[in-house]
C-alpha cells in the first residue's frame, strides 16, 4: 500500500503521530477510492484519542488553518491539493427515536465497526510500526472486488441505528453502478418508516447525489422496490403501474421517465434538467382517464404537472428560486416541440415556442429529445427526422426574428407618452396586441414597426396620439 502514500501529507503526519505519540489511519472513501482507481481530494484521518488536538498540532507544524467543528469532534485543514478532516475513534450507541448517537471514545476496532459500510471501513495505517498496512476486518476489499454495498454490522441494526444510511446504501449502489447485499435489502424493506425520523434536507441531498449519478434509474429502482420512494416521493412512486381497460392499456409512466432520466444524463450533468426529466409527466396519475373510443388520455397533465413543480420542490426543500421556475417551465412545455415536430411547423407556432421558452429552448429541446422512448424502429427513425426540421426551423426564426428573450421593442412608458395617458388598461392592451402581432407575423420585431402598429391600436381604442410625437 506504500505506492499509494505517495503525498507528502502522508510523511509529514506519520512523522508528527510519532513524535506526539499518537496512533493515526486514512480511513473510509479515500482508501476505497485507492481501489476503484478514483482520484481523491478528501483525506479522512481517524486518530486514536483526541483527534482535535492532533489536527491543532499538525497545523501549527505546517503552518496550516484549522477549522474546528466542536460539536461534530472535527477539525479540517487544507494542505497543498488536499482537504484532511481529522476525527477522533468512536464507538457508538443510539435511541430509537434519534439518529444523533451517544458518542464516546473507542478504538480502530470499535470505530471501524460503526463505519456504514464494509468498503467504507477500510484503513491504512500511518504509523511507524505497520506504515502502509491495510487493515480490513470485514473483507471490504473483497466486497469492492464482487461489487457489493454490505454492513460491517447486521443490516437491520445498521439501519435502524441510523436510517439515512438506507439512502446512502442506495446512492452508493447507483455512483458505483454494484449491487446491495441481499440481506441489507431485507433490512431496508424492514425499516423503511424509520427514515420519517431523518431531516428532509438530508433525504433530499441523498436524493440529488443519486439523480446526479451516470445511471440514475438504477437508484430510483431501489428506491421503489425497497418502498422507500413511497415514503420520501409518493407522487413519483403513484406514476408506476399499468392499467387494462377493454384490452387497452397505457404504458407505465414510472420506468417511462426513469428511461427518460437515463436519456437526458447522457447529454447533460445539469442537476435541474434531470429533475425535469423526474417531474416532466409527473401530473399523469391524476389526469389519467379512459375514453373508450380513444384509448388512455392524459390530457392537461403539463398544466397541472407545472403547477405540482412549486409544491413539490417545497415537500422536498429544494430552492423556491429561478432553478424551480425553469424546471416549472419545461415541465409545462414538454409537449410543445413534439406537437411541432408532428404537425405542419408554422412560423408563428416557432416564434411562440422561442417566447415562452426564452433561454431554456436548448434544455427543452434535450429534454424532449430525451422523452423519446419507443422501441420501434421505424417511429423512432420518423420522429428523429421530423425533430431535427424543428430544431433547424427554430434556428432560422430565431435568427431571423429574434425571439428568444424578446423585450418589446415598445414599452409601456412609450405608450403612455405617445397618448399622454397614464398607466391603465388601455397601456396593458396596447402592449398584448403589439406581442401578438410580432409573433403572428403581421409585423416584424423592430420599433418602427411596432410603434405604427402601436399609433393604429391606440387610435381604435379612441385615444389621440400627442402632437409632437416622432416615430
């Protein structure tokens, strides 16, 4: 393990363990990451005794800041490319009705046995005796190797003890693309009421790390079978199902947008455009209905999918912020270029679509690229190539119209200027009617043009324009 010390933080620490008479390991994700060949930036330092005092003095030799955090029994310092956290062995004890435990002082032992998983528990040690020395009691290594998230300790305890480790099992099987352990399974499906005690922000940060992995659905499927998607995200786990009516039936909404959530983490890391992808059918369940001439409709599920955005994000305490209003918004206009891309594209229909989606065409474009998930070959040669006239049909107008983010070349002050009026309904209708007539294309997007179509509105609506107005 020599050849993977080769920092020269490690030298430095084992150098200072023995003068100060301290026993010290890298323990948990860096020495995982060791064997899955990952790079690391993270250095956890478990010290034997008084992790904070070590870490004081390790700054003061090295002339580096420390950042205590008393109440978690940590310190942290940031040497050359490294972040180390220093933290002192514990062993641990909890109350049913908590998952802060009753900390007290332990050994490598008692430490490495309360760590989550197997291949979490790995340490190397830093000491002068054994320096370089893997010590791995609960054959984490072999479970790197088969690909397996397992406890150290039985599951159902593991996870009673502390139920946000049932999302982090979970997450952990999703970045690293392994399987649980069946019995750790077993005990999730046990203990899933148990996650009603963890904070929501910690859920919900697990939730992202898992929608941010290269194969979210693989998270999403654990999430469902193990039951806790119903507990943590009841309106996702209601899309799951087929229902069969006079020997019709719709497709399974669930594992449509886990495809979907697939499609579009190929193309883009953007954390809120995968949410898109989760929420784009969202509002299927509850606008669901069987017509029996027509089959399954869904009609409005955009609308009413756009208005479950908002509720949804504030459930789960993600930001009320412009992140929320843009998933809002693809939400609501999915649909829109699959309608283009079916029907005769019309530049007014273009130039509506670049208005209502201003910056977020190309994120609607990917999404609805995304939202693709037919297995014929045919439709999905058909669909393609209607979808790439739409896209070039949107450049042309765009380049040609300017829409996407389009100001009005008139502004209310102009209308209110131009008429000697003050702001009122006559301004309000002023304004829609030159919008509209820009997107229609009866004229076009510049401010000659707009203010004669405004002179000619105002005058219909029996307002004299001001005498000395200059067009």
């Amino acid at each position: 393990m020599k050849k993977h010390l080769q920092h020269p933080i490690f030298k430095h620490l084992s150098s200072l363990a023995t003068q100060s008479g301290a026993e010290i390991y890298i323990i948990g994700g860096y020495v995982r990451d060791i064997f899955l060949k990952r790079s690391s930036k993270d250095v956890d330092i478990l010290v034997i005794g008084q992790g904070i005092e070590f870490a004081e003095a390790v700054g003061k030799a090295l002339k580096c800041k420390v950042s205590v955090f008393k109440n978690f029994g940590t310190a942290m310092l940031r040497y050359q490319d490294l972040e180390i956290e220093f933290v002192g062995a514990r062993k641990e004890s909890y109350r049913f009705d908590s998952r802060k435990p009753i900390v007290e002082d332990g050994t490598l032992a008692d430490d490495q046995l309360r760590r989550d998983f197997t291949i979490n528990a790995l340490a190397i040690s830093l000491n002068k005796a054994n320096y370089g020395e893997l010590l791995d009691p609960f054959q984490g290594l072999t479970d790197l190797e088969n690909q397996l998230i397992r406890t150290p300790q039985n599951p159902a305890e593991t996870f009673s003890d502390d139920p946000l480790r049932m999302m982090r099992a979970i997450r952990f099987a999703t970045q690293l693309n392994f399987q649980i352990d069946p019995m750790a399974i077993q005990a999730i499906k046990s203990q899933t009421e148990r996650i009603k005690i963890v904070s929501q922000e910690r859920i919900s940060d697990e939730l992202n790390k898992i929608i941010l992995a290269d194969k979210p659905s693989i998270g999403f499927k654990y999430l469902f079978d193990t039951g806790l998607l119903a507990l943590i995200f009841p309106q996702m786990a209601k899309l799951h199902g087929v229902e069969t009516i006079n020997g019709k039936s719709h497709k399974d909404n669930f594992y449509h947008t886990l495809e979907v959530l697939d499609n579009i983490s190929q193309t883009s890391d953007d954390l809120w455009l995968r949410w898109a992808a989760i929420l784009h059918d969202i509002a299927k369940p509850p606008t669901k209905r069987f017509d029996p001439n027509h089959g399954w409709t869904f009609h409005g599920h955009e609308d009413k999918g756009a208005r479950m955005v908002p509720k949804i994000f504030a459930q789960l305490k993600l930001p009320q912020n412009e992140k929320m209003k843009m998933v809002q918004k693809l939400v609501q206009l999915h649909l829109r270029p699959i309608v283009l891309a079916q029907d005769q594209i019309t530049d007014s229909a273009v130039r509506r679509l670049l208005f209502e989606a201003g910056d977020d065409i190309d994120y609607l474009m990917l999404l609805c690229h995304a939202d693709v998930t037919t297995k014929n070959e045919y439709k999905m040669k058909k669909y393609r190539q209607n979808f790439e006239r739409v896209k070039q049909k949107l450049k042309d107008v765009e380049e040609r119209d300017q829409i996407r983010n389009w100001q009005p070349p008139v502004s209310g002050n102009d209308i209110m200027s131009a008429f000697g009026i003050k702001e009122g309904r006559e301004v309000g209708l002023i304004k829609n009617q030159i919008r509209e007539a820009i997107l229609e294309g009866e004229i076009k997007n510049s401010r000659e043009e707009a203010l004669n179509f405004m002179l000619n509105k105002g005058i219909e609506l029996g307002l004299k324009p001001v005498k000395d107005l200059k067009v």
